[in-house]
C-alpha cells in the first residue's frame, strides 16, 4: 500500500499515498531537532505539509483528511531512521525537463569521473559536467567550499545567468570550514551532512527492512545481520583509527583516560598501520576483530556524524561515541545501537561497563539485535552528492533566493 522508490540515497519519490508517511517522521522528529537559527531567506509563506496533503490529495471533507493523516502518522514512525528529504512535494512537482549541473571545484582538486546518475541511483534528466565553458547554459554549479575559503579557486563570475543556482557544499565540520563570512548572501542552496540543509546526505544512514518490502540494492547498500555466537566473543576488544590527531582535540584526552582503565588497540597516524588488502573492505575487516570500535569525531557540532560511526555499525562492532549529544545520533540509528561517552558520569565507568559486556555475551546481544531489521547505506563520494544535487535542482528550478547568515546556521 505504501510505495517507495529510493532516488539518489536519501531522496525518495512519494506516491500521493506516501507523502504523509514523511510527514509523521517530521512531527515525530520535531522535538529533536534544534531550531535553525541565523539562516534567514527572502519572504515567502512555507505551507504546511498537512495543508498541503489536504487541498492535493483529497480535497474533501476535513473529517477524512484528519483520520487519514492519523493513520499514516503512525505507519512513518518506521522510517524514523531515515534522513529526511530535502523536499516533500508529491512527484508531479518536479519539473519534466533535464538539467544541467557543473562542477566548479572537485573536493580537494581531487577529480573523479563524474557518474551516469540514471544508471547508479535511478535519476534521469541530469547532466553532470565539470567543463567551465558550460557556465553560461548550467542549470546549476555546485561549488565545494574548501577550495574557494582557501583561494585555490575563485567563485563563479558574476553576474551569473538567469534563475542559476550556486549550491555550497559543504561536508567538514565548523572548525575545519574557514572563511564563512566571505559567502553570505552568495549561494541559493546548502548540500551538507546537516538534517537542516536545502540538500541533505549524511555520511550514512540506515534503511528499515519492512516486512516483504523490496528495496533497490546496489553496492552502496549492505543488509546488516544479526549477531551470531561467534560475533559475541571476538577476539579483540576496542580499536581506534585516528588519521588526524591533535593533543587539543577533546577525543584525544577521552583516550588518554580511557586507556588508564582498558587496552585499546590504536591504528593510523599515531598507532599501527591499517593493513591494506588491496580492498575496499581492508578497515571493515580490521574492526570486524574487536568488540567494539572508538567513533570519535574530531569536534562536537550538530548533525556531525561521519564515517567513523558507519565504519563501525558495517564491520559488526558497537560504537562507543563521542560527538553531538545522544538525542542527535537516536535521530540517525536505534537508541541501543551505540554506547555515548556522556552516558556515564566518568571514563572509569565507561570502561567497567565494557569489560561487563565482554564477559555476558547475553548483553552484549542486546547493542547488536537491532541489525537484523535495518540496511546501511553509505553514499558515494562524489558521484550520489552530485546526482542528489541534480535531483534537488530539478525540484526548484525557479528558486532563485540566496542563503544569509550562512556562519551563523553552520555554526548553530
């Protein structure tokens, strides 16, 4: 009865019986997330998505609309893992007509051929470029905001086409985004790992496993299983790698103090070296050895939450987690998926609860059940930011406001 079609990761085509299904998760999720603040745009009336779905969809007695939407409040409960759309109009909305979408500035010069965002994620109608001379016929240019803060590339010239978008994307944190203050009022739409932002992919994201309910599978999928004996008594206990260390980081004192109560393996810039398979798979494997895994972010902003906890939750380890507080991370995995740092009032405590959980295999089940009921995905870099970003363009072809205050949102 309710169909969904997954469109470049976490967007999501509705059928004008599914729209609502997004709506439920939004109110559900309402007291969780943080008011957007400092971010203010050009006038305009946001329209209920209820009001929406009303005057859309059934256009008749108000008595049917209200104990429709109660029902389908309920069935989008299960989707509360899911990264909510950037956009929730009914599919008829977007506009028939393809786009074009320039790449002004590989992420860190480093370039990469860019996709066929038909053939991978299922979005026709998108040309990805990254040749220059297309600027005046683009549709929109995505611009990485690293290379313009540091001066390695210059902005788009102005003054830029008619109804153009310039997308800021954006996937470090706060403290490693420099120069905001150079780009207010510069770009019409965000592409972050924020919730909040007018395109949102995070770094990962689970899928529930509903019933009988197909899902589209490719290599960016990975059905996660339930734990079995042998995954209840690993070998090794807690590992960490750390690629980017610095004794001012928060996550480097929480090791020091971690480590006068427990042993834990350190691999990367300050400890062994990775091994290298040769594969894709290489970290998995090596977390896949240990109980559980240190996802410690190097700083604690909202909705910062990167591989480093998805590298774990693929490898089968429960991740012990230091970064936004608990309530942020329930909106991305199961409360019971993860241990917190805050959780406990001192780094002994934490520990003692460890070495607990290692001898009563009958616990520790309880931080790995949960898996058989979900898939993770882990977007591409870059290929589904630049196809979702199409996607998204496609969806608003006529915006044309820009973003203010975009230091203040980002940093909020």
């Amino acid at each position: 009865m309710l169909a969904i079609k997954r469109l470049g990761g976490h967007r999501t085509q509705l059928d004008s019986k599914t729209s609502l299904n997004f709506a439920g998760r939004r109110a559900s999720m309402s007291e969780q997330q943080p008011q957007r603040t400092g971010r203010t745009r050009a006038p305009g009336r946001v329209v209920p998505v209820g009001e929406m779905w009303c005057s859309f969809v059934y256009r008749r007695t108000h008595r049917a609309c209200v104990a429709t939407a109660v029902f389908l409040f309920f069935m989008g409960l299960c989707l509360l893992y899911l990264p909510d759309p950037f956009s929730l109009e009914p599919v008829g909305f977007e506009r028939n007509r393809a786009v074009t979408l320039l790449i002004w500035t590989h992420p860190f010069g480093r370039r990469q051929k860019l996709p066929d965002c038909s053939a991978l994620f299922q979005i026709p109608g998108c040309t990805l470029t990254d040749d220059r001379s297309a600027y005046p016929q683009a549709d929109a240019v995505v611009v990485h905001h690293r290379e313009v803060a540091t001066g390695s590339a210059e902005l788009p010239p102005e003054p830029r086409p008619s109804a153009q978008k310039w997308i800021w994307m954006n996937y470090e944190s706060p403290v490693h985004t420099p120069a905001l203050w150079r780009f207010e009022g510069v770009f019409n739409l965000t592409m972050s790992y924020r919730a909040d932002s007018d395109i949102f992919l995070p770094y990962g994201y689970l899928i529930p496993r509903v019933g009988k309910t197909k899902m589209i599978q490719n290599r960016f999928t990975h059905p996660l299983n339930k734990p079995s004996s042998a995954h209840l008594r690993r070998p090794r206990l807690v590992a960490w790698v750390i690629s980017n260390w610095s004794e001012t980081q928060a996550r480097v004192a929480f090791y020091y103090k971690l480590r006068r109560y427990i042993h834990v393996d350190v691999y990367g810039h300050a400890g062994r070296p990775v091994p290298d398979d040769g594969g894709v798979g290489s970290l998995a494997h090596l977390i896949g050895r240990y109980q559980f895994y240190l996802a410690l972010e190097n700083s604690q902003h909202t909705d910062y939450i990167t591989e480093k906890l998805w590298n774990a939750v693929l490898a089968g380890a429960v991740p012990v987690v230091l970064g936004p507080p608990r309530k942020n991370y329930e909106r991305f995995l199961p409360p019971e998926a993860f241990i917190h740092v805050d959780d406990f009032p001192t780094v002994r405590g934490l520990a003692r609860y460890l070495l607990m959980l290692r001898l009563n295999p009958g616990r520790l089940r309880r931080h790995l059940d949960w898996r058989g009921s979900y898939s993770l995905h882990r977007p591409a870099l870059w290929a589904e930011h630049y196809c979702t970003a199409c996607r998204a363009t496609r969806t608003c072809l006529d915006k044309t406001d820009v973003v203010k205050d975009l230091t203040n949102w980002f940093y909020s």
